[in-house]
C-alpha cells in the first residue's frame, strides 16, 4: 500500500500536468507561443520577439524585441499603465476607500480622470523651464554644501554609495519639499523595515502638518486634488519613494563609471573642467551647462541607466488586443517588458530603418517609456549630472589599495537599479584649495532629453 507521502507527491505531479495541459488547451493559436524557460535565456533560445510562459492562471506575455515593444506602446487604452498606479495607492499607500473611488472614478482611464489630469500636472511641473531650473538650483545649492564641508576636513575617508545616496536625497527633498529634508532621512528607510507601518504613519503625519499649513507651496511638490489631506498626505509618501529611491542607485553607479574606467574618467573631467572658470582665486562652474556642453557626461549617465537597469515595464491587457496582425493578447492578462535584455542592433539609426535617422523610442528605457515616463525624470537626470561633473572638479578619489575592483552589483530589490552588494570606503581629497561658486543661471531652460520620445518631441 503506497504511503502517504508518495499518494501526495502523485498528487501534486497529477495536478501540475493538468494545469500544464490546461495551458496548452486554452491557449489560442494567434497568442504568442508558450514555453516553459525564462527570461534572456528564453530569448537566447527560442529568439522569440514575444512569448507566453508555460505557467497557469493569468496569461502573462513577455516582450523580446524593440519592434513589438513599440507596438505595445502604441495601444495606450487597451493596455494601460494607469490600474497600476491606482492599486498602488491603494495597496501601498493605504489610501481610504473614499480617496479610491475618487482616483478611480467612473472610468480609471478617463482623461479627465483624477490621475490623468495629476500625471499631467506632474509632468509639467517637471518640464524644462523656469520650474526645473528652480528646482535643480536648490539641489546645486545641497550639493555644493556637501562639497564644502569636504574641502572643509582635508583629505577624509568615505563611504562612497552614502556620500552619493545622501547628497542626492538631501537634494531632492530639499528641492521638492521645502522645509522638510531632514525628517526623510530619520523615517524613510523604515518604510520597507519591520516596522514600517508606524514609519508610513510617522510620515504620513508630518505630510499632514506640511501640507495642511501650507509649507508645499515653498517647495515643488504636487499632490492630488479632490482628496481629504489624509489620503493626500498618504499619497505623497509614495511618491516621495518614487523620487528617490532609483536616483541615488543611478547616480551612484555613474559615478563608480566614471571613477574606475581610466578613460572614461579622463575624457569626462577634461569635458566638465571646460565648464571651470576661475577669477580673482574663485571658481566658478555654472552647472547648467552639465544638460547641454557635456554630451560625454550624458552618454556615460544614459549608457549606465541602460546596462545596470533591472526594471520590466507592465501594462495590464483591459481588452483582447491584436499587436500589428500578429499577436493576439488575451483581456486580463499582463505584458511583461524587462529591460536587461541584449539587442546589439538597439541604437542604430541609419541603414536597418530607412525612414528615419533616430533610433527608436523604445531602445531606451531607462525611465520607462511611451506614454508612461517618469515624470520626474528630467530633475533626476540633472541631479545625476551634476553630481558627476561636481566629483570631477572638485576632488580627487583614491579607491582602497589603489585600484578599482568590479563593480559590486546587488540585488535591485523592486528597483529600477541594483544597490551595491557592499559598500567601500574610498579617499576623498579636495583638488583645489580656495574659494569655489557652484551657481546654477537661467542661462539655459532646456532639459535633458535622456529618453528618445523627448529628443523626438524636441526636434519634431
């Protein structure tokens, strides 16, 4: 007579080939092929431009090919980004009931809809003009702060992914939040700790405090309209994550790209020391510049987003979708993009594609892509830049021993970016003594436009 341990385990194996079967039975032949292996060595294998993994429930689709991932774009109603960020406030933010039905309304995809009309606030809020100047200005100001106080001590030992993690999260809540940086620094790590709904409550109130007195209206911030001071406190400590948690990632591993490549190191320092003006023994670097004279500078910053990013973009399938004739997309399921996948022909312009001298829109996603950008993105990408061109005028950074190991890549943990697996202690040593001005003019109101469908945008 078979034990029990043997009439469970023909069990489970009983019922994992009917599911099994059961996928092969419900899929539709104009659906992307089913198979059973993951992720770039499925590609590498099946060089399927778009396939269905062979698990059961919910149809999910992952994206090989750039051309596919463009059309995928294209169906903004059908396959929207837009119940992702609502289940988030809902799930994440702890956003009440009420505060749901308002963001969701009668239709989460209305145009006129609570988040549209927040998404495109948001955007413009963000946009190149008088309003990111202003914003990249206060995190100059942070910025060079930090780089006073080091000049301050000497040569002084720190820990690399700190120093660049705290000056980009100073900055940026100084920038964005008026008034309240500090109180980010004591409760944001908690968020994702054990104790993180006290923390997500500590924070929640200081929201409440800061924009029931009004205190927003010094900083950068946006926040919902139509919602209690609540749920828009408890908004927005989601959204504060949103706007830290990959910049200093991102920043970090430009910097460490720059630093441990010889070359790269020597072209990029030649390139921002041009932006160095000295008179009367003061130096001056006026870092608007770093968006538009350090194309350099830009290639490093987009080449690191595009080889550490880790991030897959979803879009829920709300309607049977047919991509290009060709693949057939059932309703209720999702759309997996992952970004780490290899395609060595993503940044031609001329020769494969006839009509056009651009690469497409879709080769670069570091953040995001189509008609889901990141918002914020022109304010992180001139954070990032400027921490880079500041590292490489004003000190000189000896890694331990001398020499530069791998990079330590960890885990992205629900990043965008990895952190490091371990921190390093390196030299910083102040290049110059004297007075230095780090100013950030008008001169320019540009942005940089890091993502193709902005340099798209710009030029059409």
């Amino acid at each position: 007579m078979p034990s029990a341990l043997a009439l469970a385990a023909t069990a489970i194996a009983v019922i994992y080939s009917f599911l099994r079967a059961l996928v092969y039975l419900k899929h539709d032949s104009r659906e992307p092929k089913p198979i059973d292996k993951f992720y770039k060595r499925m590609k590498d294998e099946t060089h399927l431009p778009i396939y269905t993994p062979n698990i059961p429930g919910v149809p999910v689709y992952i994206v090989n090919s750039l051309e596919v991932l463009q059309r995928v774009d294209r169906h903004i109603d059908t396959l929207p980004f837009a119940p992702m960020k609502a289940q988030t406030c809902k799930k994440v933010c702890s956003v009440s009931q009420a505060g749901i039905s308002k963001i969701y309304g009668n239709n989460l995809l209305a145009q006129d809809g609570c988040l549209f009309s927040h998404e495109r606030a948001s955007a413009q809020a963000g946009a190149p003009g008088a309003s990111l100047n202003a914003l990249s200005r206060s995190a100059g100001k942070v910025f060079a702060a930090a780089f006073d106080r080091v000049e301050a001590r000497g040569r002084t030992s720190v820990d690399l992914y700190e120093f660049v993690h705290d000056a980009i999260f100073n900055a940026t809540t100084d920038a964005v939040y008026a008034g309240l940086p500090m109180l980010f620094l004591g409760f944001l790590p908690n968020i994702l700790a054990r104790r993180a709904c006290k923390a997500r409550q500590r924070l929640v109130a200081a929201f409440i405090d800061y924009f029931g007195n009004h205190k927003h209206l010094d900083g950068g911030s946006l926040f919902f309209t139509g919602l209690s001071l609540v749920d828009k406190a408890r908004i927005e400590v989601g959204q504060v994550a949103a706007a830290t948690f990959n910049t200093a990632p991102g920043a970090y591993w430009c910097v460490w790209a720059i630093l441990s490549d010889p070359a790269v190191f020597k072209d990029c320092r030649k390139e921002v020391m041009r932006l160095v003006d000295e008179a009367n023994g003061t130096r001056t670097i006026d870092l608007v510049h770093v968006r538009t004279e350090c194309p350099l500078l830009l290639s490093t910053l987009q080449e690191v987003m595009r080889f550490y990013g880790t991030a897959a973009s979803l879009r829920l399938i709300y309607e049977d979708t047919v991509l290009g004739d060709e693949y057939l997309l059932k309703k209720g399921g999702a759309v997996l993009m992952p970004n780490a996948i290899v395609d060595h022909t993503r940044f031609l312009k001329a020769g494969r594609r006839n009509s056009s001298n651009k690469h497409p829109a879709a080769a670069f996603r570091g953040f995001s892509g189509g008609h889901v950008l990141y918002p914020g993105r022109y304010l992180a990408s001139t954070e990032m830049l400027a921490l880079m061109a500041l590292i490489l005028v004003r000190v000189d950074v000896v890694p331990p021993g001398g020499g530069w190991p791998a990079a330590p890549i960890g885990l992205s943990a629900g990043r965008a970016l990895p952190l490091p697996s371990k921190r390093m202690l390196v030299d910083f040593i102040p290049r110059a003594a004297g007075k230095w001005r780090v100013v950030f003019t008008d001169k320019d109101n540009s942005g940089v436009d890091v993502v193709a469908e902005d340099m798209h945008s710009t030029n059409s």
